[in-house]
C-alpha cells in the first residue's frame, strides 16, 4: 500500500546540439546521458549541466568495453570509444546490406542482436563475430511446443463458465496492425540474458506476433494469435512477464505473457481506446515499476508518462510542446527516470516509495492509508476494518490523475485529505457523519496552483490554510520551500505567502504532530529544521542538545520524527537496510519501521517485528527489544493510535494484523491508569492476558475504584472469569513486568494473601451495590478463597431457599445451588478414589449419613448432633471413639442432650491430648 512520491527533479535546457535527439542511452559508470541526434552524439552530464564529449555517433552504450555502440538505418554497426573525446575514436564494425531495423545487447553485454531489413536476426558476440542467423518468422512452434495426448475431444472438455458453446466457437481472424505501427521488429531480453522476445508483423496476417529464443539462437515458443497486439514490448528483468499492450474493442491494455507466449494477466489504461497510443512500455531495473509511454492521437505528440505500479500511476506531463523523445529508466537506480525532449531539455526525475497515512496520535484518528490510482484515492479506514487491497474502504473519484495525496498534520483534523493532482489543482476532503460511505467525504474548496505538475513536490498540509511544497530553486543544486495559502480576493486560488531559499536539493519534509517540528533531508543526507511558526520562516542547521550539527551519513529513503530519551530525533532508512538516528547507527537489516507514541517498531529481514521504546533508547546504541514472529519481507503499513494493532503488509500483498505484545501491556497500563476497566478487560480477553493484570498494576488503585470496576464490566460472567483467574502470583514481577519508566511502585506485602484481599472486597462491594443481581459472583467470592467458605456460601444458597427475592431476573435457590455444584466439582481425583466413598454414603441411615460426612471433614460438634438423633439402633459411639478429638465436643453435647447418650467405659476411650 505504497505511493510512488517524487523525490526530486532535475532539468536542464542548457544541452543544444545539431538535428533533433532521436535515441539516448545512460552511461551504468558515470551517470551520464549519451543522445544521438541525425548528425553527431553528445555525452552530458545532468548533475553538472556540463557537455562531457561530442562526437559524431553513438546510441547503446558498454560500460566493460568502455565504448557506444551505434546501428544505423543504413546497416552501419558504428563503434565509439569514450575515453577519447576526437571524432577519430569512432569505428565501422561492420555493414549489413539489408539495413539494421533494430540492435539490442544482453544484459551481459556479452551477446548482440541484430534485425536486419530481410527479416532475419543476426545473433553476434561482444567483439562482432557471427554466431547464428535465422529468420524471425518461422513456421515451426519451437522447441517448447505444447504436447497433446488425445484425451476427448474438443466438443467433450470442460470450457468454464463460457459453456458447451465455447466448442463451437468459430476462431476469429486477427486483424492487421494498426495504420500508426512503425512495422519495425522489437527486441528485449531476459534479465538473466538465456531468453530474448522478438515481436514483428506476421507477413501472412499483417498482425504482430511475438516468438521467444534462447541465447543459442534456437526458437522456443510462438504467441498464441492476438487481435490488436501493438508494437510496445518489454521483458521483466525478473523473469516473470512479458508485458505488451493490447487494442480491444472497447478499451486499451497492457497484457502479460509467459515464456510460453500464453497470456497471463492485463490491466486497462485509463483512457479510451482511441484516445492515446502507446510508444513504449519500460521496466525498471527491480522490476517493481512499469513506464508507460503514450502519445496523444488526437493533438500529436503528449509526452505522457505513467507508472504503473500495483495502483499507483503517475503522469508526468502532457504538454505537446515538452514532448519527450527518448525516455529510459536508470541501469543503477531504479526508480530513477530520464527523459530527453524534442528540444534538447533533459529531465532527470528521482521517485520514492512512501506510504502514505494520516499522522494523528489520539483515538480520534481513524488510521487512514491512501493509495492513488490514477484518477482515484483508494482510503482505508484501519481503525474500523481491514480492508486488503486492492479493495478499499471507499474511492475518492477525481476528473484529474493524482500526483500526490497528503493528511492534515493538526491534531483532531487528521482525517482530511488533500490531492494534488495533473492539472494544478488541490482538492480537500473532510470527513463527515454521514451514513453512506462513497459520501462520507466533501469537497469544500478547489484551489487552483501551478501548470506544470510536478513542479511542485513533496507536498506537506500543515494548517487548514497553510501548505508547505518543494519548488526547484534557482540552482541546480538548490531548492524552494513554498509556503502557500489561499489569496484573500480569490478564496480559491493559493498564492505564496513566503518563500525560502535551501542550500541543497531537498528529498524528504517529514513533520512531527506532538512538537510542530519540521525536519527536511538533502540528497546528501544533510539535516535541516523548517522555523515556519513565524512572520519569516527560515531554515537552520539540525544540532543536538550540545549544539553540534547532525547529519545522515548516507541519504535515507524514509524518514520519521520522534523523541529519544527526551531529545528530538530524525530517524532514517536508507536503502541498504540500516536505520539511523541522526549520524548514529541503530539497527541494520531493517524493513520498514514506524514511530507510535513512545515506541520504535521495524521490521526485518529476518522474519522479526521489533518494539524497542524510545523512553529507554540511547542513539549510543543498546536497548531492550521484543521480538514478534512475522513473514519475511513484511512492511509495516500503519499502527493504530491509541490501539493495540500493528497493520502488516506481506510480500504476496496480503495484509496481516498483529498485536504485539510490548504495545499491548503499553496500551493496557495506559486504559488501566485512567479507569477504562472493561476496554482494558475485553482487550486482556480477547488476546489472551493473565486477568490478575488488573488488580496487579495498580492494587491501592483498584481496590479503591472497585465498584467503578464491577460497575464497568456489569457482567456476570465477566466478574465470575476475573475472580476464577485470580492466583498469588504477582504478574507484574513475572509474566509483565513493569517498564522502567513506570511511576507506579510494586505494593509492598500486607501479609494477606491476594486473592483473599480481593475476593472479600469484590464480593462487599457487591452485596452493597446489588446482592441479588451478583449473587452468583458473591458465591464464586467465597468459593474462590484460599480457604473456601463453602458453609457460607450453602447458607447463603438456603436463604434463597427460605426468602426467594422478588426482583426481576434475581437468581433462584436451585440455580445458585447448580452453580456451586458446578464450582466444588472440579476436582483432580480419579473417580476410582470417592466413588466407593459415595456409595457407602447412599446406604447409610440419612442422620448417621451426615454424622460420616461432618466426622470426615471434621466437624465434630455437627456429627454429635446428627449422631444424637440416630437413636439407640447400633453402638455408634463406639465407632466415635476412634477420634482423639471427641471428648471436648462429646461433653458439650452431653449438657445439651442430657441422658440421651450412653458413654462407652474409660478403657475404650483413648486419653485426651
């Protein structure tokens, strides 16, 4: 869930050479542009603006060889070396009598592949000799024909959801290429250099056909027929696609073809058929952006520009007057583009990965994410769901394609959203309480900005009326802060309130929501602070607290605000995984990362989520980190303010949400500090905390809010699970432990035991709020007990008994008895062990059977008095006298039933201890 965000531009207008550019080629080693005109080759450098060689040819350039290769019309194969700057250092390799039609290297730079104007391809090594030529259009399949075993007929199979009709479907006939088709042969290569495509029109039919080779030389496959094939053709350095684009009838496509040449996948440009042509399709070297080179077939060249990238695309310019000619991606740099225009004006532009989500802290913030698709914002709300792309909570549907989206940076407002989009404009978008989700969104104002669209960069909404944009300075080598407002005449049009000249090329303005701060990176990694809280902004050094100046040691892709251990900070990832904070090294092999509240979260790449806390982090290295078991390759997307949920963007693109368990307790303590029980209680349920948590991080606290506690949870249940969970244990010296930082002191022991502290007051609070709504709590209270008050509680169960309460839904006599069954039931005995006991028990006289239970839990006064009303049927005080503990009790009953009972002889009774 990833935007493509312009990081930085470089033009120049400076470059003027004889003829008009006609193809151009990026020196790997120095970075430099070589650009071939009809009459000569000129190498400059964009960074410098300078014109490093001039000479006569050059087109496709060897970086081992250090020299440019040239095919001309003709059939001239022109050598340039480029450590001379002469026209002599250029050399005849050879000539084809044919003409050349097209040339492509390897990426190897080992082999050469030539199409010749006879049809053929001519394969040759790095030094020019011969090792193949066959002709492109073969009628064989290749080798990688597909084998049919004769199993049914074509009549009988399965055909899906097409139906038995499908069988006899007449094939259509492929139409011929379109009238704008230059006819010529394309070429690309594997990006492991064994296969190479060739796509060019079939002599029989007049349609593109597209054949793969090996590296011998040997044909491998033949594309199925494909009405409306153009001529646009680019393999995926990774292997995977072949990607071309395709005319429907009612709409334009790229399509997506194995090695096989069967389809596999489209998607649809966002314009119609007939409105745009595409020139050319451009892999990038990771293969992770697809370029998009149209021309607009109604006003001539467009010079539009898309990248397509899961959803996001990016128009570069429609302008017919900056039309570019030559356009190609960066060997070195991946999401660097180049393009040169019709005039001589090169254009570097500079992109980076960024994600976009709204910045609030507080619970109000509904953890937004926005991805631009074309005309379209793509908003998920993660606070409500989690919606996994490319689905959405909702659209936000723009008559313009949208180069950038960014959140209102004030707090309670981080909900609204600004696009800024092709044509110049910024639209807002405030949420709203409607009930319908495409209207929960209003457009309250259109504001009109600049004509050229991205000339405006790295966009960042302050204040309701205060924008913050990066403009190209006056320098090459330095930028613009626009701060931009609405103009009071012209409510709708912004205007500059201030402009502030940057010594450097700014690449990154992050903002920080709790200090106001914003901080702006260099492509150099240079540090700056934004003083935009007054009558004149201004830009000043970044220092630490010691007044030494702070920089990246490397430039950093992603940036981030935060606190550590009391001191601001400017986080960075750079691109080979190590995080900084300021010039100090903090983690290496990191993925993504994310600044919540006062914790540090990354992800690796070594199947980790980390949680380091800011409170305790010292940038000298060395802090205590808790690590979650994630997929490797995740990204974090967003956390959700004021939650426990971690939103997790796997490889694959799924999404994933994890709890990790450092947020959790954070977020616990914070609930439980301001007597949010029940939010605290349903989190600890839901995933799986200890419930003694409760009473542990705050006993004083708890035992004083108790009925705000019971009040809270107003369950049953609830107070039944909190109470049976209770233990000795004090969870916050073993299972979770207190953080450092923790203001609250560990209790010290009052020599009662815990779970009687808190059964006793549970249950007093209780019997005074409701006792007959919580009568199955209060019995739990007594059962729960170190020592279970199991009389008590069957006394209360009899009272029920004797005076059932009248009050609706008040629990009766045999459901609390059930209950209490229920609780003395869990016993860890085998039945082998009572059951004997119980069926002596069932044949016994009923008063001499409470007699043997009161003797076997040892109630002696008890079983006296069920004893005395055995009557004179047996010698039970004979069987009595085995206890050294009767005589006390058997001289009480013997005052209160005198001449009842009959004494054995003194020699039968053992003495008394």
């Amino acid at each position: 869930m990833r935007n493509l965000k312009l990081l930085k531009s470089l033009r120049s207008s400076e470059l003027q050479g004889p003829g008009s550019p006609q193809c151009f080629s990026v020196r790997a080693d120095t970075g430099s542009l070589l650009i071939a005109s009809q009459y000569s080759i000129t190498e400059y450098d964009p960074r410098t603006g300078q014109v490093v060689s001039e000479a006569s040819l050059t087109a496709d350039s060897s970086s081992q060889r250090m020299s440019a290769c040239l095919a001309t019309a003709s059939g001239d194969v022109v050598l340039f070396n480029l450590n001379t700057c002469q026209v002599g250092g250029a050399e005849n390799v050879g000539s084809v009598d044919s003409g050349l039609t097209s040339m492509s290297w390897s990426p190897d730079e080992e082999l050469v592949i030539l199409t010749t104007g006879q049809e053929t391809i001519i394969m040759m090594t790095k030094d020019f000799e011969p090792i193949t030529e066959v002709g492109i259009h073969q009628d064989d399949f290749g080798e990688g024909k597909f084998i049919t075993v004769g199993w049914g007929k074509k009549e009988t199979q399965f055909h899906g959801s097409e139906g038995k009709q499908a069988a006899h479907k007449k094939i259509q006939e492929v139409q011929p290429a379109v009238a704008w088709d230059d006819r010529r042969p394309r070429v690309t290569w594997r990006g492991d250099g064994q296969l190479f495509a060739v796509s060019a029109i079939c002599p029989q039919t007049g349609a593109r056909k597209i054949r793969v080779w090996n590296r011998e030389g040997v044909l491998q496959a033949t594309s199925e027929p494909i009405n409306g094939l153009e001529q646009a053709l680019c393999w995926k350095p990774s292997g995977s696609l072949i990607a071309s684009t395709q005319r429907h009838a009612n709409k334009h496509s790229v399509v997506f073809m194995e090695k096989n040449g069967l389809l596999h996948g489209d998607f649809t440009l966002p314009f119609n058929k007939d409105q745009a042509k595409v020139k050319e399709l451009l892999w990038n070297s990771d293969s992770t952006v697809l370029a998009v080179w149209l021309e607009d077939m109604a006003a001539g060249e467009d010079g539009q520009v898309n990248s397509h990238s899961k959803f996001s695309k990016i128009s570069v310019g429609r302008d017919p007057q900056k039309a570019p000619v030559c356009v190609c991606w960066d060997p070195e740099r991946p999401l660097q583009l180049h393009a040169v225009s019709c005039s001589w004006t090169s254009i570097t532009y500079d992109w980076g990965w960024m994600t976009e989500r709204s910045p609030g802290l507080d619970a109000t913030d509904n953890a937004n994410v926005a991805v631009i698709d074309g005309e379209k914002i793509l908003v998920t709300s993660f606070r409500q769901c989690v919606v996994p792309p490319p689905m959405s909570s909702f659209e936000l549907q723009l008559t313009s394609p949208v180069n950038q989206v960014t959140f209102l940076c004030r707090p309670q407002g981080t909900n609204q959203v600004a696009a800024f989009t092709a044509n110049g404009q910024i639209l807002i978008y405030s949420q709203g309480r409607l009930t319908k989700l495409a209207e929960c969104f209003v457009l309250p104002s259109k504001m009109t900005l600049l004509d050229d669209p991205l000339a405006l960069r790295q966009l960042l909404w302050l204040e309701d009326e205060l924008f913050v944009g990066v403009s190209s300075g006056l320098l090459p080598t330095s930028s613009t802060l626009q701060m931009l407002r609405p103009v009071q005449d012209a409510t709708e049009t912004l205007g500059v309130r201030a402009a502030v000249e940057v010594d450097g090329v700014v690449v990154s303005v992050v903002h920080c929501s709790q200090t106001g701060t914003v901080a702006l990176q260099l492509e150099d990694g240079q540090i700056r602070k934004l003083v935009w809280d007054c009558p004149e902004p201004s830009v000043e050094d970044w220092r630490d607290s010691s007044g030494c100046r702070i920089n990246f040691p490397v430039p950093c892709i992603q940036t981030a605000l935060c606190s550590i251990s009391g001191e601001e900070c400017l986080l960075g990832l750079m691109d080979r995984s190590h995080l900084y904070a300021g010039d100090t090294e903090l983690a290496s092999n990191v993925c993504s990362f994310a600044v919540c509240n006062d914790f540090l979260l990354i992800t690796t790449h070594s199947h980790t989520c980390r949680c380091l806390h800011l409170g305790t982090l010292t940038v000298k290295g060395g802090t205590k980190t808790s690590k979650w078991r994630v997929e490797r390759g995740s990204r974090i997307v967003t956390v959700v303010p004021q939650d426990t949920r971690v939103i997790l963007q796997l490889p694959r693109g799924n999404l994933e949400t994890v709890h990790h368990r450092v947020l959790v307790l954070a977020q616990l303590r914070t609930w439980l500090d301001s007597l949010r029980f029940r939010d605290a209680f349903e989190c600890m349920r839901k995933l799986r905390i200890n419930l003694n948590l409760i009473y542990d991080h705050n006993p004083k606290v708890f035992l004083e809010k108790i009925q705000t506690f019971i009040t809270q949870l107003n369950s049953i249940n609830h107070i039944n699970l909190f109470l049976t969970e209770l233990k000795e244990e004090d969870t916050t010296s073993s299972m979770y432990p207190r953080p450092e930082s923790s203001s609250i002191q560990q209790q010290p022991s009052s020599g009662q035991k815990k779970v009687d502290v808190v059964c006793d007051a549970l249950r007093n609070a209780m019997e005074s709020m409701d006792p007959n709504k919580f009568c199955l709590s209060i019995l739990t209270a007594h059962v729960k007990k170190t020592v279970p008050e199991l009389e008590i509680a069957l006394q209360k169960v009899h009272e029920l008994r004797e005076n059932p309460p009248e009050a609706p839904g008040a629990v009766s006599a045999e459901e609390a008895l059930k209950y209490l069954l229920f609780l003395v039931s869990k016993s860890q005995k085998d039945p082998k062990e009572y059951l004997p006991f119980l069926n002596m028990l069932k044949s016994l006289e009923p008063n001499y059977q409470r007699y043997t239970i009161d003797k076997h839990l040892k109630r002696y006064k008890k079983a006296l008095l069920h004893l005395s009303k055995c009557g004179q049927s047996g010698n039970f005080l004979t069987s009595l006298s085995i206890s050294p503990h009767i005589h006390q009790p058997l001289e009480h009953i013997s005052k209160v039933l005198p001449g009842q009972l009959s004494f054995p002889s003194e020699e039968v009774l053992p003495p008394a201890r």
